[in-house]
C-alpha cells in the first residue's frame, strides 16, 4: 500500500535532517501523525519562528533573538578582551555550561576541510580579525574541535592572527581529572604528555 503524498512528503522532507535515516523518519511521520493535531502543530510554528526569528549576531556570530547583538556580547559584566573561538554556537552552548568563562566569543560557523569544500572565506574568518585589528582584545583562545580539521584551523588562525599583538592560546588537552591511565584513549594520553606542565 502507497501512502498519501503529504505523508511521503514529511518522510521525505524529514530524511534531509542529520542523523535521521528512512525508518527513523517514518517513526518520526507516524508519530506526528498520531499525535493530537495541536502537539505536532506546536512544534511547526517552532520550527517557523526560529527561521523567523533567530538570526546570527552581527559581533560575534552567535545565535540571536529579536535583537542583531547576541545576550553575550550584550553583557556588559563580560572581558571583552579575552575571545574564545569556537567552529559552532552549540560548541559556545557547551562551553557556557560550565559558568568558567566570562569572556566573549566568537562563532566560525565550521572549519576548514578542503576536502568538502570548506576553505577559509566559507568560514567568518574576516570578521574576527577585524575584532583583533581594533586592538581591545588581548587574548584568542582557539577552542576548535581536538579533530584533524579543528586542529588545521587553529594553526591557520594562529598564522593569521600572528601579525597583531594578541595573545593567541589552545584549550588544554589530555586527561580529565578522575580518569584512570588505563580506560584512556591513545590521542588523550598523547595529548596529556605533550601538553605537561611542570609540577
């Protein structure tokens, strides 16, 4: 039995997500459809305002709601002279979380990976060393991802930035306190001999 063309539409529509293969997209279809009408249509008008209203902010990037400058670079209790660079505003999210930082950010919106395409001027590389020109920000802390590409970024960041008078740093690697030598992983017991620190 075929099923209606709304039906293979959501399906269809729903498969475009990340991480959301063909069965998992007819669970999510059936779902919605057995779902009171005023449920599913409460997620709709979800999804319509956050395309209609978030937008990026124009300073930093990051996510922003009826305003063009995000809560944070709002924030006038922030160091505006300690900038944390980051590829993704779920990555400045996590970050956030631990109440540690208070100063501002910066949201690449990817990483360099020349091999799917995304060189440096797909990324907002020229906006942040515009933030560094005007001389207010003293240290960047790179905070890409611990990957191959998070790792080219940093370095081609760090070349960038290396004709202004900045402080530019890594965030820390290896081993989280409370772990065990033996359940770690090899990158983060490499990560934690290059990266010690005199006792």
């Amino acid at each position: 039995m075929s099923l209606t063309p709304s039906v293979e539409r959501l399906t269809e529509e729903l498969t475009r997500l990340p991480g959301i293969g063909p069965k998992s997209a007819e669970r999510i279809t059936h779902y919605l459809m057995q779902a009171r009408a005023e449920d599913a249509l409460k997620l709709a008008r979800a999804i319509e305002d956050v395309k209609t209203n978030v937008r990026l902010c124009r300073e930093c990037f990051n996510l922003s709601e009826g305003t063009d400058i995000c809560q944070v670079c709002q924030d006038a209790r922030r160091d505006q002279s300690l900038l944390c660079v980051v590829e993704q505003p779920r990555d400045l999210m996590s970050l956030e979380k631990t109440g540690s930082f208070q100063g501002v950010y910066h949201v690449l919106h990817g990483r360099i990976a020349p091999l799917e395409g995304i060189t440096p001027d797909k990324l907002t590389i020229g906006p942040l060393v515009d933030r560094v020109r005007r001389g207010t920000i003293k240290e960047v802390i790179m905070a890409t991802n611990p990957t191959l590409e998070g790792d080219g970024t940093a370095l081609y960041l760090s070349n960038v930035l290396a004709d202004y008078d900045v402080n530019v740093t890594r965030l820390a690697r290896g081993l989280a306190s409370g772990t065990v030598l033996e359940f770690a992983n090899r990158e983060m017991l490499a990560d934690a001999l290059s990266g010690r620190q005199k006792f």
